[in-house]
C-alpha cells in the first residue's frame, strides 16, 4: 500500500525534528492539552502497538487493549491507557522505540490486503483505513511538537491521505454530536502541497471550502482554528461543519479556541 510508505514518511519526518533536539525536550509541555513530547510519544507508540496487534488479529488485539480499555471506561485519562504499557519507558529510550516500532508497522502495514479487516477502538476497519489513521495521527500529534519547537514541518502530497479522511468523515462530524447530517456536502478545492489542485463533491457556487490543503487537514485534525487559517468558507453548511470538524473516532471533541494552537516562534510576535 502506497499509503503504508507515506505513514512511514510522516514518522521520519517527525523523526527528524526532535532527533535534532537536546534532551530536555522531552519534558516540555506543548499547547495540546498540556501534553508533554513524552506523553506524545508514548501516545503514538502504544497506539502503533495496539495497530499492529489488530493485524496479527483479534486475539492480539484484545489481549493488548482489553486492560488499557477498562481503565478508560472507568473514567480515567487517555494517557492512563499507555502509562502502563510503557512501564517506564521514557526521554530517548522511547524515542528510539517509537522510531523502530513505527518502521516495523510501516513494514507490516506494506504487506497487508489493504481491503482487510482489523479491530480497533470501535467499529473494525480496513487495513488501509487502519494505516490512513496512524498516519493522522503522527500528523496532528506532531503538529504540537512542531509548534512548540517553531519548526515549520516539510509537507508533500502524502498529505492527501488525510485530508480525504477529513473530507469523508463530513457526516460522522454531526453524527458524533446527535445531530441531524446535512443532505448536500460541501464541495472541497484544495490546493496540495505540490500546488496541484484537488477537488471533492459536486462543484457547488453556494456551499464550498476552498484554500490550502494543509490548512484543512489542521482544521479536521483539530490542530487550528479554522479562524487561524486561511480557507474560505461558504455556506451555512461548509461553516457548520468547518466550525466542528473531527476526522478522528472517539467522543466529541471541541476544536481549540481561536489563537491557542500556534508556533511558538510567532509569540513575540503576537505580543509585540
């Protein structure tokens, strides 16, 4: 699968960013919920892990997630579900573990039935759907890393990968939250990285989003506010999902507020 080689693309260049980083870096907090580097490290190797026992099959799966998805049913934090599995893990021994796991679930993921079904949190899903999501989230995750370092990240066209995801998930956007789902989705235009033009839906004058590729994908990711970008927006129902967006499963999530999520090497100038 192509899409296993541009998740292994996304961990490299993440990879590459904090690889250039003293070590003091793993205790720094990111504007993601206070989240330190450690924290979204460990998040994305156990959820690689979890990945890649889903494709050596429902047993594996359960076996590693059942422990993890009783503490999160009891109430306790996301992160509760990694702290143990990581026994301790930490700083560069973690990182060096996240780099080789992510290899080897490219790896695996390169060799899979992409039309496959495997487990996850939820509803199964296909293996290309399965490496789809590992690669957003190394994507969004990294933004907070990015951010906090005020590192612009190399992008490229893998990045189409997820904003189909954003664009295919309009509806699960209003689902998530009991609402009623529009009839008519908005027609997306986009402008890749490469700056070819990509295009989704009937092309529609009244209900459209239009902009940068990357600007998008921050929005369904929930990295930005769609205040904080620069796509143009039209129609009551391009601004109602615009203002919710979510292209992950889980609960309801509130997008971040407008002007929190941002690299920090804009701060001065924000300031000033």
């Amino acid at each position: 699968m192509r899409q296993a080689e541009d998740f292994r693309e996304e961990s490299r260049v993440l990879a590459a960013c904090i690889a250039r980083q003293p070590q003091e870096i793993y205790g720094m907090q990111t504007q993601f919920k206070g989240w330190t580097v450690e924290d979204v490290l460990g998040h994305l190797h156990f959820f690689n892990a979890a990945a890649a026992a889903a494709l050596e099959g429902p047993s594996a799966f359960h076996t590693m997630m059942g422990p993890a998805l009783e503490r999160l049913d009891a109430g306790r934090s996301i992160l509760s579900l990694q702290r143990p599995w990581l026994n301790g893990l930490g700083g560069a021994a973690l990182f060096e573990a996240w780099m080789q796991g992510s290899e080897q679930l490219a790896d695996a993921f390169a060799q899979a039935d992409p039309k496959s079904r495997v487990c996850w949190v939820g509803p199964d899903m296909s293996a290309l759907s399965a490496v789809t999501a590992r690669q957003m989230e190394t994507w969004a995750h990294g933004q907070a890393i990015f951010d906090l370092l005020g590192a612009t990240r190399p992008e490229s066209d893998r990045i189409r990968n997820i904003v189909h995801l954003g664009v295919v998930t309009f509806g699960w956007s209003f689902q998530v939250r009991g609402q009623e789902v529009p009839p008519v989705p908005p027609q997306v235009r986009l402008e890749a990285p490469s700056g070819e033009v990509w295009s989704w839906n009937a092309p529609d004058e009244a209900n459209r989003i239009e902009g940068q590729a990357v600007e998008f994908a921050q929005v369904v990711t929930q990295v930005r506010n769609l205040a904080d970008t620069g796509l143009r927006v039209t129609g009551a129902t391009a601004g109602a999902w615009m203002a919710q967006a979510q292209c992950f499963a889980g609960p309801p999530e509130t997008p971040p507020a407008p002007g929190t999520r941002y690299a920090m090497a804009e701060q001065g100038q924000r300031e000033a």
